[in-house]
C-alpha cells in the first residue's frame, strides 16, 4: 500500500533550513494578485499596494508562510515522509491554517522548520494526510502551519476518519464583498514560488486529474483571500493578522473571479469568517469553512 499511516506518523520529524528575502516575497505577492488593477485607476503605484510591490515598503502577507523558504516543497507537503508514495495526480489540497506568533520579517537567513505527519485519516474514498510544521528562528517561533492533504483512492486502509468541522454561512448579508479576478497567468506565476505540480500548468496533467484545463493552486486562492480581508476589513494592517484557517471546497481556472465575502465579528470580536466563490460558475464554492482571527 502506498501509505503506511504508522510509518508515516511515527517517523522523526524533519528539521528543514529556511530562508527568504525580500525578492521573494515580491514573487509571492505578485503572485497572489498584487498589483494587477483589480478596479483602481493606478493599481501598480497606489501607495496601499506598494507595500506589496516596492522593497522600500514592504511588509508581508502572512499566507507567504505558505511558501517561505520552498513552503509546501520544503516541508515536503506530507507527500514525502516516510511511508508515503502517491500519485500526483491524485492529491488535492484539503485545508490549510497558518497560525502567526508575531509578524512576519522580510529577510530569513536562519530560520528552521520542524515538520512531521501529524495523522492519516481514512475518509473511505481518499486518505487525508495532516502536516504540522513549526518555524522559529533566532529571536523564538514564527508561525504554525497545518496543512490537510486529499489522495483519492488511498481511502479504506480502516484507519480513523477524523473529525470534520463545518460553518454555516451567516443568514445576514455579509459586510464586506470584494471580487478578484484571476490573470490567465495567475497559476504560471504562482508556482515559481514553489509549488511545481504540473496540475496547475500542463493541460494534459490536468486531464489526468480529471479537469478540462489547469487549476489555480488552493494556496494561491488562499493568498489571494487572505489579502482581499487585509486591504477591506483590516485597514491592509497586515499585523493585525492572528490565524487564517480554510477547507478548500472546489477550483477555480485561470480567468475567472473570486468573490470574497466578509462577515465581521462573527460570532465574537476579531474574527470575520469568509467565503470564497467562482462567480462565473454560479458561486460555485472554492474556499469554505474560513475565518481570519485578528487583533
């Protein structure tokens, strides 16, 4: 069996090297959507969105933790642990959470990573495989990262399934709405930040997978989101950043529009929950479940 869930959760965990400086964070927020217009006059130049653009000013978007020092390659995104061989064409990505213990620097040159397989579910159809990876670096830890990875037909090993947990979608009218389109060349983009899975380039890939064309990548969505709430409800204070947590729930191509819409304070102070749908495919949904928790 490709999985050998005891194998995969008992082993070591893995200490990983990280490292990153400014032009890499240009990368990902680029690729992630800044600076491509979205509705100003002047996008490239407005002084919100050369804090994501310019050296000069820049901070961090905290879903760069994603993709920090290799990200998701580096931390092996589970698929490289002991006792774990998939097919690529089979994994999706379930569910992320970033969990921030203080603001993100923009230059790492010592910063480590420890990863392990945390669990192995077994969903029946698919199994799911949960990374944690802690950073630190040498003024004390980072983030906190739980990654939840889908490979279909790996399911009915009778391992436990797992908790789930589900949002309702609040009744009331959100507070905030803001649409994304996406470039055509968002997925080319992104993945030079690390994530080289030829599902979100290559049409053939794609076709194995089961889609008609190549898929944005679930954390290019989920950086995407992440801003939409920063530059709308959080005054683009992206400190005020504590944790982002989402379930992926479907794709979305190159080309279309992400609709994010804001519930704030809900249902207590500093936290806004949020959705994220395809608008050119009937609000088809693409990120659920998720909540931006903020000072």
């Amino acid at each position: 069996m490709p999985i050998d869930p005891a194998k995969a959760t008992s082993a070591e965990p893995r200490r990983t090297p990280l490292t990153w400086d400014p032009k890499d964070i240009l990368l990902y927020h680029l690729g992630v959507g800044a600076g491509s217009g979205q509705g100003r006059a002047h996008p490239a130049t407005d002084p919100d969105e050369l804090r994501y653009t310019l050296e000069s000013r820049l901070h961090v978007l905290p879903s760069f933790a994603t993709v920090a020092g290799g990200g998701m390659a580096a931390e092996g995104g589970g698929l490289s642990a002991p006792g774990i061989d998939v097919d690529l064409s089979a994994v999706l990505h379930g569910g992320q959470t970033v969990t921030l213990h203080r603001p993100l620097p923009v230059r790492a040159e010592a910063a480590v990573q420890t990863s392990r397989v945390a669990a192995v579910y077994d969903k029946g159809k698919a199994a799911v495989i949960v990374t944690r990876a802690d950073v630190a670096d040498a003024d004390g830890p980072l983030w906190t990262s739980v990654s939840e990875i889908f490979v279909k037909g790996e399911g009915g090993f009778g391992g436990e399934r797992g908790t789930t947990t589900r949002l309702e979608v609040p009744a009331a009218a959100p507070d905030l709405t803001a649409d994304r389109p996406i470039r055509e060349d968002q997925a080319l983009l992104y993945r030079l930040s690390g994530d080289w899975n030829p599902l979100h380039a290559d049409p053939e890939f794609a076709a194995l997978a089961g889609f008609d064309r190549p898929i944005l990548h679930g954390l290019c969505s989920y950086g995407i989101v992440l801003k939409a709430v920063v530059d709308t409800a959080l005054g683009g204070d992206v400190t005020r950043v504590r944790s982002y947590t989402t379930r992926f729930a479907g794709v979305v191509f190159p080309g279309e529009t992400l609709r994010v819409r804001m519930w704030r304070d809900t249902p207590a102070p500093g936290r806004i929950q949020v959705t994220a749908t395809a608008v050119e495919r009937d609000d088809a949904p693409v990120l659920t479940d998720t909540v931006v928790e903020h000072s």
